[in-house]
C-alpha cells in the first residue's frame, strides 16, 4: 500500500503535471501564442520533420539514463543500492518516466497524423506539452543518474 501510495504521489506532485496544467492555462487564456505556433506547423511541413524528433531523443535519453540510474557504478559498488530500502522508489519513478515518454512519442505521432483536423491552438498546445514533458522527465532522470552516481562515489 505505502509503494501504491508514493507511486500515486509522484503523480501527482510532479513537474511534468506542472508542465501540462501549465499547457492547459495557456490553451485556454493564452491561445494566441499557440495559434502562431500552431500555423506555423500547419504552413511548414519541413518543420515538422525535424520537431517531431524531440520527443523520440528524449524518449533515448530517458532509457539510457535509466540504465544509468539502476546500475551507476560497478557491480561491487552498486549492492549498496540495492540494498538500500528506498531503491523501488527510484525503479518506480524510472519506470514513470519511461511510460511518460512513449506516451508523449505516442501523442506526437497522433497529432502528426490528425494535425490537419486539429486546430491551431490545440496543436500548439499538445506539441508542446508532448515534448515539454517528455524532455522534463528525461532531464530528471538525467539529474537522479548523475546526482546518484555522484552520491554512490562520495560513500562507497
């Protein structure tokens, strides 16, 4: 229960839900920025192409981080962490990010196949809610690696 609740917590309490509420302000009482966005990527295909791989690099980054995360150091090194009581709660939040990121991979290529039934709002809106909260988890998971790594070499 207690590993149902942490799960539910980093949920909630979290700087990609941040992002998206953000996003959803922004959607409903700063619409003209996303219209410009929007036009831009309904008038430029070219764009689009390159934009569209964003979230798929952060998707990447996320799985070697993740890698990174679960075994920082050499093997003799890293029992400590896996020893340590709180490591699921590292496992769980990695685990997050990388559903967040195929899910945002997921959404980029669904609104790259509706793009010309959305409209410019709504499309400026999710492209950049897609790749904010994508590359947000993808940068914290990055930071957990390093900060971890450097954590497990300070006491070890």
């Amino acid at each position: 229960m207690n590993r149902t609740n942490d799960f539910i917590r980093f949920i909630l309490i979290s700087p990609e839900i941040v992002w998206a509420g953000l996003m959803l302000i922004s959607y409903l009482y700063l619409s003209d920025y996303l219209l410009l966005l929007g036009e831009q990527f309904k008038s430029n295909s070219d764009l689009w192409k390159m934009l569209y791989a964003l979230p798929f690099g952060f998707l990447v980054a996320s799985f070697k981080a993740t890698g990174n995360l679960r075994s920082p150091l050499d093997k003799e090194e890293n029992k400590i962490l896996y020893e340590w009581s709180m490591y699921t709660k590292i496992t769980d939040r990695a685990i997050y990010s990388l559903i967040l990121g195929i899910v945002c991979c997921s959404g980029v290529i669904l609104i790259w196949v509706f793009s010309s039934k959305l409209s410019e709002e709504l499309l400026g809106a999710l492209y950049l809610s897609f790749t904010g909260i994508s590359g947000i988890s993808a940068f914290i998971l990055i930071l957990s690696a390093q900060t971890l790594k450097e954590l497990l070499t300070k006491h070890t």
